[in-house]
C-alpha cells in the first residue's frame, strides 16, 4: 500500500498540478476517443432508428399493401424522398458531430493563443 | 442466487498475504491476494484506515471545490467580456474580422473563460471521483463470452478493483473497519463487514425482507466482532479481502454495473460458517438468507433491464405499422385484440421472471420452420407470462428473425364466437386471418383455443377446421394457448392439433414461484404501500401449492399475496408488514381450512377434544382418542401431507354412537354439526352411481362428493353403511385413501387431503355382540372381525388404507342411562330457550326411561322412541293445554308423571 506522504504527494503533485500537464495528453487522447465514441454510439443509435436497411429492402415493395401499379409508383416516390430526408437529417447530424470534434481539437491551442494575444497587446 | 462458490486465491509469495507484511511489501503493493479472471488479475491495494478513508474524503472535497472556483472563473470570464462589449457599445461589430483581429481585452477574457472551459472538462472526468463502471457492464453475451475465453492470472498485469466500488460499498469497509477498532480488533474480519453491512441502506431492506429482530442475534454477532485478536493498528484481515474481491467477481457475474453493499454483504455472510450458525439460530436459516439477497438482487437487477428496455423500446414503431411500411391496416381485426407488442413498448406489461426453457423451445419452434405453436398448461400457470415475456423481447427485437419487426396481436375468441352463428363467426374469422395475411407483420396469439372447437368437439360453433386449414396454407404463424386437458379432449386428435408444435407449459416449482413472487411484489408494494417479508412470501408459495389445489403456480400464490397486502394496509395501516400469518389468514378464508398459527384458545380445545366429544358420546374411548389424535396431528402439521387427515372405519352395532361421534366432532372441530359430506352408501349399489359420486365426462357441474370437496375441502366425508357400496365406489376410496386426490368426470383433480374419512359399517355386528357378551376382549374382536368376518365383504387392501378400523362395543345399561341424561338436558335446554320453562328429571324417572329404552341389540335407538313416548308426548299436551307458563318448573317423575311447579312471583 502507498504510504501516506506518498498519497498526499501523489495527490499535490500529480493530481493538482500534474493535472496541468496530463490535460494536453488526455484530451488529445483518452478524451479524444471518448468524443469520438459519443458520437459514434449517437449516430449508430440514429441509423438504426432510421432503418436504412430495412427501407432500401423494401424500396420497390408497396407501402400498406397497396398492390396496384399507381399504389407502387406513389410507394416508390415515397419512400424514395422519405429516405432522402433521412439521409440529408442523418447528414446534419453527422456534420455538426464532426464540426465539434474540429472544435475540440482546435480549441485549446487556439483559445490559449488569442488569450495570449490579447494579454500581449494589453500589456503592450 | 449468486455464486457462492470459492475462487482460487494466490497468496503474495513475498508477504504470503499477512495484512502486517503486506502494507509494505514492495512484491504486491499492498494487495496480500489476488485471483485471476478475464478482467486481469484482481487484487485490492486501497488502504483502510482513517488516514486513507479521511484522505480520500478530503481529496474529494478539496477537489470539488477546486473545480467549483474554476466554474466561477469560467462564468466571470464570460461576463467580462460581455460586460467589455456592452461598455463599448461593440455588439454590432462583433460580426466583423477587425474586431477579432483588434485582440481587445475582453476578447482575451472570453478566450481564457473557453480554454478553462476546456480545462475544467478534463477535470471533471478524470478527478472528480466517480465509480467505474465493470469492464463487464453493457457487453453482450457474446462479447462476454469471447472476454471469458482468457483468463489472466499474472501478477504483473494487476487490476485494482477498489474504484469500481460505489460510495456505499466504501462507507460500508469504512464502518467495518471503526467497529474493528471500537472493539480492539487488529484486523477487520468479514464478521465485521457483516456487521457494517447490516447498518447499510442494503442492510436495512434485507433485515426488513427477512424480517429480523436485531435483538435475536445481537448477542451472538457481539461475541463474534470480539472473536479476533485484540490489538492495534487495525488492518484490513486477509479474509476480508477475499471478501472484497468475491464481490467484485459476483457483481461481474450478475453483469452488475458497478460492485454495492449487496455483494459485500453476502460475501462476508457466506465467508462466515459461524455468522451463518448465529443467524440459523436466531430463527434465519441460511437458505432464507439466500433468497432475500436474491430478492434485492432481482429488484436491483430489474431497475437497471428497465431502464436498458425503455432506451430499446423507444427504437420500436408506436403504431401498428412496421418500419418497412408494408403493412396494412387490419381494422376487424383491432375490434377483437389488442397489439401486446404495443402496451409492452409503452410500459404496460411488466418484466416477466423464470420460464427461460419454455421460451427456449418456443422461439425454436417458430425458428425451425415458421410453425404455429400451442402452449398447453394449467390457467394460472405462466402462459399468458410467456406471451407477454415474447412481447417484450420483440419490442427489443431480441427474437429470430421470423418475429424481428412484427406485432403481437391478442385475439379475444369469446367476442369472435360470440356472434352466435357459425357461418358467420367463420367468416369473420376468415377475414380477420386475410387481414393478418396482408398486412404480413402479425404474429396470433388465440388464448384458450378450445374456444374455437365449440369446445364439444364439432358442434356447431366448429371453428377448428377453418383455422387448420388456413394454418395449412402458412401465411402467417400463430400462438395458441390451451388446458391439457382441453387440449386431449378437444385438439390433439384433430387436424389442429397436428399443426401446432405442442410446447408444455408445466406448474411452476415453489422455488421458482417464489422468485416471481419476488419479482412481482414490488408492483404490489407500491399500489397498497405495504411490505412484504420473505417469510410472507415462502409461505403463500406454500400455501397455494398445498392447499388451493384448483389454481395454479404461480398465479394461486400471486392471488393471496395481493389479498394479504390488501388486508394488511385496511387492517395495519399503510408501510406496515405483510407477514406470513396474513397470508394464512387469507387461505383461512379462501378455504376455510385452519392454516394460521394455532392460538392458545385453538390449542386448548384441541389438546380437551376427548372431553368435549364425550360431551356429546359416550363410551367408545378407543374412537374418541383416536379422532381426536388425528386432529392434533393435522393441526400440528406432523402428518403425511398427500393423504386425507385420517381414514376410519367404525366397526359395530347400530345406535351406538358411530355417526354421533362423526356429528361430534364437525360441531366441536368443523363450526357445525351439519359441516360434513354425508353419502348414504346404500344409495350407491350399482356400477352406474360412480357417475354420481365423481360426475360425468363433459359434465361441468361434477360429481356429488368431489364437487362438495372442491367447494369445502377442509370437512368430514362421512360415508354411511359402506358394506352396502359397490365395489367400483370403494375403488374410487382406495385412491382416496392413498393419495388424496380423485379426479372427476370433468377431469379436474380434487385434492382430498384436507378431508376426515370416516366410513361407517354394520358388517359382522352379530359377531361383535355374540363376542362382547362372551367377555373377549375388544382388540381380539376386532383382529378376528378382520381376518375372518370381514373377508367376503371387503378386500384387504382397502381394508389397510384405514389409519383405524375402530370397533364400536354394544351399550351397556349404565351408558344408556348416561345417554338418558343427554337427551334429557337436550329436551330440557330446546324447552327453556323456546318456552321459557324449566324441565328438569329425577334420578329414578331417568334410570327407568334407560331400562325402558336398552336393547343390547338397537343401542341407543329405542331410548330416542321411548323418550318420545313417555316424555315428548306428554309434554306436548301440557303444552297444548296451557297448563304451563313461562317461568314454570315442570318434573319428570318416575311412571312418566310430569309435575308442574308454578312459578312464584317476586317482585
């Protein structure tokens, strides 16, 4: 078991300011994977939810059992723009997953920048 | 129940697991012991003591407030800049590049507020303390069996189990290891982790579940806390540790998500023998123990699926549309069902427990070939349970693919049978099947099936052949359900039957209908605000099974535990316990069968039975103590449950008190001399009276003595002079007397275990009085009345069902001098309530009615005519004659005088 003055060293030095340090490395790396996984299971959830699969299946298959020939085409249209529709919702989301991943990994560096920046030219 | 069984630890070779050593030893780190598994080789190094509990507290709230300073750093942050553009009136030219590029002060403050955003993140996932969740947690089956495929047993490659431990499984080391402390232990023992357990949220609901009286092992569990050596510093014993990582690999097991109080609990219990021996003798056995922690198990478990089925249910379509949007709108066939796949998705059918082999061979029925199934089994037997368990895995979707995106739709049969016409019914039958075909997304349930045979067979409400022959075409698959024995009469021998995979659903084992019990009794909690405790719910399991023979497990014993939580609150109010007394009572009541705990005024009347038959008989010692014996047996629950309570046969001449003694003991036992089955046998001669006696086959309303025992199984069955039976009918009590049961006409089995059997027979009675008159003794009679006199009249294996052939002796004088008085009182006591007038006999008046009235050979019956004679006649003129009044004392005289002695009046 670690001794005391080790557990109360371990948690001022590497806790409290050896937490500054190990922010750049997590968040590059474990906290990178936990974003990308989020978004993963978020837009694995939704493509499941919207069945692609299952409609692209049944893309010529008549919708409520409307067998004849106006019923297939109207079926056809149909699910031709309902799955359109899904597809460009299923690209926004995709798009604003990916929009903040670009933001997590650009944000501290940039954010740390301008601060600087700003604190240069205060001073200056 | 959790797996109790022990792993294979592995002591540290260096400090060979000595908590002392250990703390220091450079090889484990602390840990003593470890035990592979497929997580990594577990081991527990955190440090218990109050330096490390009081560190890892403070580090906690040191860290809190760190990360609330930075939060209000991060909010300052944004106000300043904020308040910096309003100062300079910026906000219109925030949209502009100049303004970005100017770097102005209050854009630097918003850039720190979003880079100590970013900072705070990191901390609050990695720093503030939060409980891991089990590698195990979330996986799939097989996932987890791929996991389990290597197990690690290196050393090196070590896995701290301590951060999957919730707070309270911490606050519970921390306790154990004060009370080790408080007590001067040096180390803390799973005995004092126990005993922390107990203090614990989970503690309290396992007390409460298993009904504890802390006080009854309180001594003992003292003695124990102080069983170790005593000494100071207090360490974390190796014992303990085992402990704390067999909690660790049961949480895993159980596919917990984290490690609670709960495994730490029973581990400490089961690592015990002697916690075990110290709670077995304060009245809780170990097995009960298990079952309770099963209990919470269960119900911790059943959160956690619910929230897993809510998060799946919301992927299911809430129409009855398929995702596909192929299917139809089936609007007859909504008229008569509802979509169980539906109410399940919206959180109307609970979480069914038990059954997995029955779903097992359902599932593979429907996946070996799209076959229609038929579940047979007893109403109240789980079937409806398994159907409702399919419609909770279709919303999950964690079906075959035959059932994968469809609905479960309950047909109401009696409503489609009900148009009356056949004709018609068929076709609407047919329309509905053409509905379920186009649409293409609905599997059938028909409960009760039998409904669509006319349940004659091929009467006019014939359904079967139609469903057959649609079945035949296989455009849809269909779940039936059926009684077994509607289906042997009705199906099996029909072309519905030969299409239908035949998948049994048998009565629940007591065991298993505890666990639903378990399962379910939260629901039942919560409507009547009522707790039950495991000993409630053991004994309605027990009751059900034992006494309501007529329903089924699991749904007898959920029917009483209900009732008995309904009683309870009106009774107790609300947050009272349901004990097992209340379930008891409400068999009581259901079957009138005394089953409670016997009271001190039931126990008195039972242990004086002797006297307060012969209250009502005299003589016949042997058959008093003998009736009365069987009765204290039965009360006391030291009898062979699967017989009746006691089979006699009284043996003698008429009028000597054989049917007296059995009118005796309903008034005294059974609340009413008339509470008992009487079946004169010389009214059952012939082979046809069976039918009377059990019913016939198709005939709902039964036989005479199995329909009055279904209806009031707790009586006497007293059969009257049963030399004269058929032989057929003294079959039928050869079952009787050997199993308990006889089945009728219907096929229903009526359970005769809580009968009194007592036949009465004439047979041999000149044989009896030649012999008493003789002088021999009685038992000598009695074994020469079995071999030879009763040989050509009863077989000897009925004969030797009896638990007593009891032979009646003949009266003597002075027994029917003593009858005398009793008819006497009887006359006198219907006089003063009925008149109001006192009737009393001298002692010479009485012995001479007796003389009058003795035969040897009629008992006490020509004393009933010469008492109506002498006495009831002449009363009836003095009555008639208003020659006695209210108040008035009328004296029976010797020669049959009646005296009356007018009342004085006193005011």
């Amino acid at each position: 078991m670690i001794s005391r003055t080790g557990s109360i060293a371990k948690y001022f030095f590497i806790d409290l300011f050896g937490s500054v340090v190990y922010f750049p490395a997590w968040w590059y790396t474990v906290g990178f994977w936990g974003v990308l996984r989020y978004f993963g299971q978020a837009l694995s959830y939704r493509w499941t939810s919207y069945r692609f699969h299952i409609w692209l299946k049944n893309f010529f298959v008549p919708m409520y059992g409307q067998e004849d020939w106006s019923g297939r085409l109207v079926s056809v249209f149909m699910r031709f723009f309902v799955l359109l529709g899904r597809l460009i919702a299923y690209a926004i989301e995709a798009a604003i997953y990916f929009l903040f991943i670009i933001f997590w990994l650009l944000a501290p560096p940039l954010c740390l920048i301008f601060f600087l920046q700003s604190l240069y030219r205060g001073i200056v | 129940m959790a797996s109790s069984t022990i792993p294979e630890f592995t002591l540290c070779p260096a400090c060979q697991g000595d908590p002392r050593t250990s703390i220091n030893c450079s090889a484990c780190r602390g840990a003593g012991v470890g035990v592979s598994s497929p997580d990594g080789y577990l081991v527990w190094t955190a440090a218990a003591d109050h330096f490390s509990f009081g560190f890892r507290k403070l580090r906690l709230k040191v860290n809190a407030i760190l990360h609330l300073f930075l939060a209000i750093i991060v909010v300052a942050c944004f106000g300043l800049f904020f308040f910096g553009v309003a100062r300079a009136n910026a906000f219109l030219v925030l949209a502009t590049r100049d303004y970005w590029s100017a770097h102005t002060w209050e854009s630097g403050f918003l850039w720190l507020g979003f880079f100590l955003l970013c900072f705070l993140l990191f901390r609050l996932r990695v720093y503030s303390e939060r409980v891991k969740p089990l590698p195990t947690w979330g996986k799939s089956k097989r996932d987890l069996a791929r996991l389990a495929e290597k197990t690690v047993s290196d050393p090196h490659h070590a896995k701290e189990i301590s951060p999957h431990f919730q707070e309270a499984a911490w606050g519970l080391v921390e306790r154990a290891y004060a009370l080790a402390e408080k007590v001067g232990r040096i180390e803390v023992e799973p005995v004092h982790l126990f005993a922390a357990a107990l203090t614990s949220s989970a503690g309290g609901i396992f007390m409460t579940r298993l009904g504890m009286d802390f006080e009854k092992i309180k001594e003992g569990l003292v003695s124990l806390l102080r069983r170790a050596p005593a000494g100071s510093p207090t360490f974390l014993s190796l014992a303990a540790k085992k402990v704390l990582l067999q909690s660790y690999l049961q949480a895993r097991e159980e596919r917990r998500k984290t490690v609670g109080a709960t495994q730490i609990f029973l581990q400490s219990l089961l690592a015990e023998p002697v916690l075990q021996e110290t709670l077995d003798a304060g009245g809780y056995p170990i097995k009960h123990v298990s079952q309770v922690m099963e209990w919470i198990r269960i119900q911790e478990q059943l959160q956690e699926e619910h929230s897993r089925f809510v998060a799946l249910a919301a992927l299911k379509p809430n129409t009855a549309m398929n995702r596909a949007m192929t299917a139809q709108q089936t609007v007859l066939l909504n008229r008569y069902s509802e979509d169980l796949t539906l109410l399940a998705r919206n959180g109307y059918i609970g979480p069914v427990i038990g059954r997995e082999k029955e779903m097992e061979e359902l599932l593979r029925a429907i996946e070996s070939g799209r076959r229609s199934v038929i579940l047979v089994g007893q109403p109240g037997s789980g079937k409806s349970a398994l159907i409702e368990a399919l419609a909770r895995r279709m919303v999950e979707e964690d079906v075959p693919q035959e059932l994968f995106d469809r609905r479960l739709v309950s047909v109401h049969l009696p409503q489609l049978v009900a148009v009356g016409e056949s004709g018609m019914a068929a076709q609407q039958l047919l329309a509905m099947l053409h509905e379920v075909g186009m649409s293409g997304n609905i599997i059938l349930v028909l409960s009760g099936i039998e409904a669509l045979t006319g349940e004659s067979g091929g009467g006019p409400m014939d359904l079967a052949e139609t469903l057959a022959s649609e079945l035949d075409k296989g455009y849809f698959i269909m779940i039936g359900t059926t009684t077994p024995q509607a289906w042997t009469t009705y199906l099996e021998r029909r072309s519905l039957g030969s299409k239908l995979v035949r998948v049994n659903v048998p009565d629940m084992e007591p065991d298993e209908a505890i666990r639903v019990l378990m399962a379910k009794s939260g629901y039942i909690e919560y409507q009547n605000h009522v707790f039950f405790s495991y000993a409630a719910l053991e004994k309605a399991v027990q009751l059900a099974a034992r006494y309501l023979t007529d329903g089924h497990l699991p749904e007898s014993a959920l029917e009483i535990a209900k009732e008995a939580a309904v009683l309870a609150r009106k009774e107790r109010g609300e947050q009272t316990f349901v004990t097992a007394e209340d379930m008891a009572r409400i068999v009581h009541e259901k079957t009138n069968i005394p089953v409670e705990s016997v009271t001190q005024d039931e126990s008195e009347k039972l242990l004086n039975l002797e006297a307060r038959l012969h209250e009502r008989v005299i003589g016949q010692q042997d058959a008093v103590v003998a009736v009365s014996s069987a009765m204290r047996r039965a009360r006391a629950g030291v009898r062979e449950g699967k017989r009746p309570i006691a089979n006699f046969l009284f043996m003698g001449p008429t009028g000597v008190g054989k049917t007296e003694l059995a009118k005796a003991l309903a008034a005294e036992y059974f609340g009413s001399e008339k509470a008992m089955i009487r079946l004169d046998m010389s009214e059952y001669q012939d082979h046809t009276s069976v039918a009377r006696v059990i019913g016939i086959p198709g005939d709902e309303r039964g036989g005479l003595l199995t329909e009055a025992v279904r209806k009031n199984p707790f009586t006497i069955v007293l059969l009257d002079e049963l030399e004269k039976a058929h032989p057929d009918i003294l079959t039928l009590f050869l079952q009787v007397m050997d199993d308990g049961r006889l089945t009728d006409g219907v096929g229903r089995t009526v359970d005769f275990t809580n009968v009194v059997l007592i036949a009465t027979s004439n047979a041999g009675t000149q044989f009896i009085q030649d012999q008493v008159a003789a002088g021999t003794l009685l038992e000598q009679i009695k074994t020469t009345l079995l071999e030879r006199e009763l040989k050509g009249i009863f077989r000897p294996e009925f004969l030797n069902r009896f638990d007593g052939i009891i032979v009646f002796k003949p009266l003597t004088l002075d027994d029917v001098t003593q009858i005398a008085w009793l008819m006497i009182g009887s006359l006198a006591k219907g006089l003063e309530d009925r008149e109001g007038i006192t009737f009393r006999a001298e002692d010479a008046a009485v012995e001479e009615l007796a003389k009058a009235g003795f035969d040897p050979l009629f008992g006490a019956r020509p004393l009933r005519r010469k008492i109506q004679e002498r006495v009831d006649n002449a009363l009836a003129d003095l009555l008639l004659r208003k020659e006695v009044a209210r108040r008035d004392i009328i004296v029976l005289e010797p020669g049959g005088h009646l005296r009356v002695e007018k009342a004085t009046t006193k005011i």
